[in-house]
C-alpha cells in the first residue's frame, strides 16, 4: 500500500480550522501573493494554501444598489513626492477575501511539492523514460482517485462545464482547483479524459487525434459560450511532466499569467496535434525537456545520471 492509500485508509475527521494548528511555512510567492503553510489537524498533517484574489471590473463599478471599493475606501499615506503618492488603501471587509485550497490529510509528496527548493530542468530521452522516469513515476506518482471521483460523478458534478462520456473521445471540462470559478480574468479550466490509460503527452500517437480535435473544438465552444473568452485569448496546453499522471489539459484566460505556462513545462495543444500529425509516434520519440523540484525522487534520479 502506497502512502496516499495508506493515509486515506486511516479514519479522519473533517478539517476545520479551528483545529487547524500551524506548523511552518513552505513557501510564499510575492508574485503570485500566495503562501502554503503546513500545520496539523486532529494530528494529521494538512496544507493550507492562501491566494489573493483579483479584482474584478464590476468591484468598481458602483451602482444605485451597491458603491465602488474607492467610494468607501480610506487611505493610509506611505510617502508622497510631488505628483506621486504611495498609499496602503483600506477596503471593505467583504472585499478582502482570500481563496483557501486545502490538501488534508497531506502525504509527504504533497509537502516536498509546496515547499521552497531549488528546480532543475533535464532532458529527457525515449530510452531514459523507460529506464529511469517510469519506474520512478510508477513507484511515486500522486494517487488519482479524486480523478476517477470526478469521472464517475462522486464528487464535482455540479461544478462540470461540459462532458463528452465517449470512452475513447470524451472528457470532463471544469473549473481548476487553481482558480476561484468567479473572476473572469484569471480564467482556469481543465478537460480531463474519460480514457484512464494515456498518462501524459508521451503516450499520445495518430490514434489519439480524434480525442484531442474533440477537446480543443467542444472545450474552446464552451468556454466561449460560458466565460465570453474566444478561442483565441485562450491558452491551451498540457504539462510536462505533469501534475498527476492521467491526461488532462489546462485552458486558461491570455490575460492571467497562471503558474507553469513556462516553454520547460507547457506543451501547447495546436503544437501537439500538429506534431502528431507530422509524426505519428511524436512523442514516443522525442526528447522532452522536463522541470523537478529537489526533493523529488525523479529529480535525484536524474542527478545521479548526471554525476
């Protein structure tokens, strides 16, 4: 039994952060003005990740029913010299929400995921994915039963945008846990297949183009249709290597500069099939530039190779 199956086998109680008891914090991202802390809920371990969320056009634009954030803010002066002032601007209550993402009960990948270390970038051939990325990935990868929760509709069924339930050609598009579902500006969803046999990009071949045409047409259909974003202010990509080992594929708003859309991590979905099309075994035999955290057993792999 791996440790993702072993910690869920455990009985646990709901997370609240009254018994949320801080330990440390893993990081924090000034850029992104997010930080991931750790800390322990009835004595297991839980992450606790903080997001400010983004401004929204229609915060300030008062109506008869509703004021702007300027018409009731104060300001607090920092300095001021001659035309320019920097101030700290105090604003509603209701309008200093945070976003939280919790992961409880946390394993220790989880931990070494959010934590501050240094990363590295490898190449990746054919013949090092079978030796030495694979039978890594198969020891370590995350536990994907939220992915199968939401492929069978225990969980999220209200949050699908679309769903195409083809075995080999369908897939659930919904929002991503990155993003708050409200704030059009920082737009992030993700199509995940129905098919539970292609892990990541390495695994596509000519036979899987229906699949991924079906995506792109019906997902950027939708996201016009829902968000008002045309399909070509839409960034669409996978990740490489990925977050968890089943296919997925992240569409998010031009606009918004969403984490690991880095040429080392983001394969574009047009560039893919236009590969595929050319090639039809692609990527069964390119080299693949890839990204790892220090911590990660692919990592020190991949580093032992090196020396």
């Amino acid at each position: 039994m791996g440790e993702d199956q072993a910690i869920q086998a455990q009985e646990t109680k709901s997370f609240s952060l009254d018994d949320f008891v801080y330990e440390r914090t893993l990081s924090n991202n000034a850029n992104r003005k997010v930080i991931f802390t750790l800390g322990k809920c009835h004595e297991m371990p839980a992450i606790v990740i903080l997001e400010k969320i983004s401004f929204t056009d229609e915060q300030f634009n008062g109506t008869d029913d509703t004021s702007s954030i300027l018409k009731n803010a104060s300001l607090e002066k920092i300095m001021e010299n001659d035309i320019y002032q920097n101030n700290f601007c105090k604003v509603d209550s209701e309008l200093n929400k945070l976003k939280a993402t919790i992961i409880y009960p946390a394993t220790d990948k989880h931990i070494s995921k959010y934590s501050e270390q240094n990363i590295y970038v490898f190449n990746e051939t054919p013949e090092l994915y079978k030796s030495v990325t694979l039978p890594c990935l198969e020891k370590e990868q995350f536990n994907c039963d939220w992915v199968y929760n939401v492929l069978e509709h225990r969980h999220e069924a209200d949050r699908i945008i679309i769903e195409d339930l083809d075995p080999e050609i369908g897939f659930m598009l919904l929002p991503d846990l990155k993003w708050d579902g409200v704030t059009a500006e920082t737009m992030y969803v993700t199509a995940i297949i129905m098919n539970r046999n292609i892990k990541s990009i390495r695994d596509l071949r000519e036979c899987h183009l229906p699949l991924l045409e079906n995506i792109k047409s019906k997902c950027l259909t939708a996201i016009k249709e829902k968000y008002g974003v045309n399909s070509n202010q839409v960034r669409a990509y996978f990740h490489y290597q990925p977050s968890y080992y089943h296919l997925h594929v992240h569409f998010n708003y031009l606009k918004y500069d969403a984490p690991g859309i880095f040429c080392e991590k983001a394969h574009l979905l047009n560039t893919v099939i236009d590969n595929i099309k050319m090639v039809p075994n692609y990527y069964e035999k390119a080299t693949l530039s890839f990204t790892a955290r220090e911590n990660d057993k692919l990592c020190a792999a991949y580093k032992s190779i090196a020396e």
